[in-house]
C-alpha cells in the first residue's frame, strides 16, 4: 500500500447556500470535480459557530469547553464578568492537536497559517508557518506594522511636520469595537527635495513624506514620495531614500512594489515590507490618497527559522491581512478589497507549492480567512432583506462575491496539485454565515429588565456597571448571572439563581423586533442544559443563546443623551435592538448564530485513494474530522477526542 497522506484545506465560513449557487454557475470547478467524484456532506458547526472554537475543534476533534476555546474571549471564573480574555493563541487551548498525535506516531505535518497553531506546539517532526491571529479583527502577532491610509486631504499638519501612523498598542485588538482609534493620516504637501538618479525627461513636482512606526516604538521608518512627470505622464515615486533608482512607482489606481523597510521594535530592529497604492492623484492640484499594506516580519515566524527566508525568495513578501476594516472605514473600495484577497491567494498558492515539494509532510493543514470577511462585508448587499439592499447594485456584489469564491476554488486547485493524487485532500470550513441586519443590544435589554444598573461617569459622561445592583451581564452568546460567593461583585444568592436565569430565558424570548414581526432570539437555555452541545464548565454563561437569521448580538452598552436624567439611566427611553447599515458594520455574520440553521452549516468534501464517490443528507460533526484524518493515516486518535471517524466516507 502507498503511503498515506491527508492535505486538510481550510476554507474558512464557507457556505452551503453559496456554494450551491456558483457551482451552477460553473466557477468552483476544483470543488465541483471533487464533488462529482469524490464524498461530500454538510457540517455540524460547533456552538458557537466562530473560527478559534471551530478551527480548534477540527484540530483535536474536542468539543468547545473540552479544548478550552469557546469563543474569540472567554470569562475565567472569579475574575470580573466584563473582563476579556483572548482566547486566540495556542498556549490556551487544553486538548491535544493532530499533529501532535502525529509526531508521536512518527508523522510529519506541516502548518501553514492555521489558527490557533502559534506559539509552535511539537517538536522537529512539524513544520510551520505563521498561525497567529491575522483573521476575526485580530491582528496577527507578527504584524510589524499595520495597514494605513494617507490623503493630503486629511486634517493639515503642522509646517515641517512629518505625518507619523497612530496605531492601538495592543496587537490583538482590531475589531469593530476599536476602528475609531485609526484615521486617515495627513501628508504634508512641501516643494520637491533634491532626488537622486531621476530619469532623463522627468520632472519634480512636489513632494510629500510619511513616517511608519511600530506600535511599541518611538523611531519610526521615514519613506519619501515624489510626484512626476514624464512627457503627459504623472506618477508617483516612493522610496525609503531620495533616490529614484530605489524606488517604485505607480499611478492612479495602482500598486506600487515592494519596498523593503527595517522596522524598530522594543526587542531590537526587524526587517518586512510594504508597498502602496494610489487610490487618488492629481499632480495639479496637489491630491494624493494612498493605501499603505501591514508590514509584516520577513523572519521569525515560521519553524524552523530559516524556512522564512526560504519563503520570502520563494513566494515574495507574506500578505498575510485580508480583513475588511479598512472597507468599512472607507479607506478602500472594493476592487482593492479584491486585489488585497488576489495577493493573499497568490502568496498562500506559491508558499503551498513550495513547502509541498520541497519538505517531507504527511498531513498538511491550511486555511485562508478571506471568504469569512467576503461574507461579513457584502452578505447585506445581495439580500432583499437588509434595508440598505439595492437590487440595481445587487448583480455587482454577486459578482465580487462569485469572484472571491473563484479564488478560493483556484487554491483548492494548486493545492490538490501540489500535494499530488496519492493524497487524500479535505476541504471544509469551519462554520457557515447568514444576513445580518440588526443587532439586539443583550446588555440593553438586562438594563430594561432590572437586571443590569448604570451610572454615568461624572468627569467623562461614560455608563459605567453598577455591580452593586447588577444580577446579570451579557457577553457575546452568554449571559452571567452576578453570583454572591462567585463573582467578585456578585449579589445574587442562591435560592435566587434558578428564579434569574428562568427569567434571563424568558426576557429573550419575548423580544420582538417592531420592524420585521420577528422573535430575535432562537434559542436560549440554562447551564446545564448546554452542555449538550459541548458548553460547559466554569467560564460558560450561566445562560446560552443563539440567534435567529439575521440577528447577532451584541454586548455593547448603548445609552442616548436622552436616556439620562440627574446621573440615572431611564431604562424605557433604552433602545434593545439596533439596524446595521452597509458597509459601516457588517452585514453577514455568525458568531452568535444558532448552529443548527442550514446557512450556518458548513461543508466537507474528500476526494483521493480509498475515497468511496457520494455523500449523505445527515451533517457530519466538526469533531468527527480529526478522527477521520487520523484513522485514514493509521494513528491514535488525539487524547481528547469525542469525535468519531468518517467510516461511510472510504472504500475500505
């Protein structure tokens, strides 16, 4: 018999609805051959339906509260109820992982952006590269410095001053909650500088500087931009030095390359790359407006070390970002969007290439995040049921959304080339997506219902917890009970706990939205009775919900100025729930959705040696693939498994 091998791709949030429609299209070729001959079926997601819990649970085939992700934060029980703890990196998950399980049988696997891999986890026998963060608002650990935009529009420097990037401090933080913090950053226009080495016949016309800064750093990189022109030409030159010869250029609607740039960080100096493009220029008048990519580390992040730089000659710089902040704040529109999901597939598809044929391996496991943010961005745009929706525009969308999912059938391609016919390839995703029109503020409703108090900051007007008179607080899909003896601030006494939660459970189901007629929340139960669906334990709310199509909720604290009266909060005058609008918040979404509905089920298909053609109608589980894969390579299930493998999937 051959040897065995799995290459396991990732897919993240894709859908069975959108797939079902460019499949008939004809733009998913790569699926559809694996469709037509190999097996396939739809998913059980986990609860809740979100990439770290998700993407963890394919890799140790554990349940949520068994491998200790159970959602992007999670609550350490003792520590305060609205206190955050991510939860994205390796070092809190408790199961064991695949690869793991297949070092110890002797196996090799390589890694290549998979979540929640970093910090490295096994020894020689596992290659990998990146796996932390990059995906969900998270900026990626070796983020350098992140994506900008620049517009000599912005709000005017000081004369002389240089423009300097205004970046969080903290890495994991760039989520919806935190865009405020970023701007567009102004470019003082000044008179052409002497530059070195320009071309015959070209003229300086002025010029501009920017200064890019690591977040934890005083020094920062100065780069250099010059507007030209060459016969009727205008275009820009950009360079860390006045020397035209080092530099790229572009015009309107174009990237420049590469510019490599040392980058200063508290542990010493660090090397990555960047490049621009011009989203608006007028030499005349003395417009510019630039996109400004993440630097990432060219070293660092991969294991072994060298393979970095192995990578970086092999695939160029990592375009590693491919969220969707930066649409949302206007910095880009959607054809940079594509262009940003077309480098990001062209870099994974050469760095796949590259580690499948020149490293030994025997599972192989990818992922790539940009069909989740596709979804997040554009889902409102092509449903008749968000009120922002435009059937004149709709056919555009259903477009741009049928070309990401072209990209993502073209790397199922390379990488089913790559890894060779005697290898078993897998292709899932982790949860599905629906429309998201409107938010129900969980908080807000705890507010009207007595169970939550406020008091308004004196010295900076902001609605602050009230613990004292607090008996629950709602955090993504759970809800707390303020617990005496539990809870630092608890209040609620036990002979009071099944009385709260009873009437947790009942405030949720009786929310109705006036717009649509329609009951939010699709399902809310106790504790303990989620433990079925593999949610238990201390951090676990002490009631769970899960909302219907079109709903999310949110943990926000949402207080009009009219709401206050003499300090206090007028809990009627409290708005519940809330109308998201297109392309200022998302309008796809899945984290607090109820895994059970069909858009929210996800897909597998299997093609390869001993993989029997067909399928079934009944979801398989996310645990169930861990114990597939290592069934079919003949090792041990990992030590927390409670998934069961894929029999009817093979032949033998």
């Amino acid at each position: 018999m051959a040897k065995r091998k799995v290459a396991l791709i990732a897919l993240d949030s894709i859908t069975p609805i959108m797939v079902d429609r460019f499949m008939a299209e004809g733009r998913l070729p790569n699926l559809e051959r694996m469709r037509r001959q190999g097996w396939s079926a739809e998913i059980l997601p986990t609860w809740p339906a979100t990439t770290p819990a998700g993407w963890t649970t394919v890799a140790t085939g554990a349940w949520p509260s068994t491998h200790g992700i159970e959602g992007f934060a999670v609550h350490v029980e003792g520590e305060p109820l609205d206190k955050k703890n991510h939860s994205c990196l390796s070092d809190r998950v408790r199961a064991e992982f695949i690869w793991q399980t297949a070092e110890r049988a002797g196996k090799r696997s390589t890694l290549l952006k998979y979540p929640l891999s970093w910090p490295f986890t096994a020894g020689d026998l596992v290659t990998q590269v990146d796996g932390a963060g990059g995906w969900g608002g998270l900026k990626c650990a070796f983020d350098l410095i992140h994506s900008g935009s620049w517009d000599t529009a912005a709000a005017a420097a000081a004369p002389g001053q240089r423009a300097t990037q205004v970046v969080s401090q903290e890495w994991l933080t760039r989520d919806s909650d935190t865009m405020d913090e970023e701007s567009v950053q102004p470019l003082p226009v000044r008179e052409a500088g002497p530059w070195t080495n320009l071309p015959p016949g070209t003229l300086p016309l002025w010029e501009t500087s920017l200064t890019l800064r690591h977040r934890a750093a005083a020094a920062g990189t100065e780069i250099h931009l010059l507007a030209v022109r060459a016969g009727s030409r205008e275009s820009l030159l950009v360079a860390s030095r006045r020397d035209a010869a080092a530099a790229g250029q572009a015009g309107v609607g174009q990237w420049t390359g590469w510019l490599q740039v040392p980058v200063s960080t508290p542990e010493g100096e660090a090397g990555g790359h960047v490049r621009f493009k011009v989203l608006a220029f007028d030499a005349g008048a003395r417009r510019l407006r630039l996109y400004q990519t993440q630097v990432h580390r060219d070293s660092g992040y991969t294991r072994p070390a060298p393979l970095a730089t192995e990578l970086l000659e092999a695939a160029g710089p990592f375009v590693e970002w491919t969220e969707g902040y930066e649409r949302l704040k206007g910095w880009i529109d959607d054809q940079t969007q594509l262009e940003i999901y077309e480098q990001h597939v062209e870099w994974m598809g050469r760095a796949t290439e590259f580690l499948l044929r020149r490293h030994p391996w025997d599972l192989f496991m990818t992922e790539v995040h940009f069909l989740d943010m596709a979804y997040h961005l554009y889902w409102g745009t092509v449903s008749p049921e968000h009120p922002d929706y435009s059937a004149e525009k709709a056919p555009g969308y259903w477009d741009l959304l049928g070309r990401a999912h072209e990209l993502a059938d073209s790397f199922v391609g390379r990488v089913r080339k790559a890894a060779g016919e005697e290898a078993l390839i897998l292709v899932l995703g982790d949860h599905g997506h629906d429309l998201y029109h409107s938010s129900l503020l969980a908080n807000n409703l705890l507010l009207r219902e007595g169970l939550l108090a406020l008091y308004q900051d004196r010295r900076s007007g902001v609605p602050r917890i009230d613990w004292g008179r607090t008996r629950a607080y709602a955090s993504s899909y759970r809800v707390y009970v303020n617990v005496a003896g539990r809870d630092p601030q608890g209040i609620v006494k036990p002979d009071e706990y099944d009385g709260i939660q009873e009437r947790i459970i009942q405030a949720l189901y009786d929310v109705r939205d006036a717009r649509t007629g329609r009951h939010p929340v699709r399902l809310a139960v106790r504790r303990e009775d989620s433990r079925a669906l593999g949610l238990y334990g201390g951090s676990m709310g002490d009631v769970v919900l899960a909302m219907a199509p079109g709903y999310q909720t949110r943990s926000t604290i949402t207080v009009p100025a009219e709401a206050w009266l003499g300090g206090r909060v007028q809990p009627e005058r409290v708005p519940i729930l809330k109308v998201n609008r297109l392309f200022e918040e998302f309008s796809g979404d899945h984290d607090t959705s109820l895994p059970l509905t069909h858009s929210i089920r996800t897909l597998i298909y299997a093609d390869g040696p001993g993989v029997k053609p067909g399928g079934r109608r009944v979801p398989v589980r996310l645990v169930d693939v861990a114990p597939t894969v290592c069934r079919y390579l003949g090792i041990p299930l990992p030590a927390d498994c409670e998934g069961s493998p894929i029999w009817e999937a093979f032949v033998d």
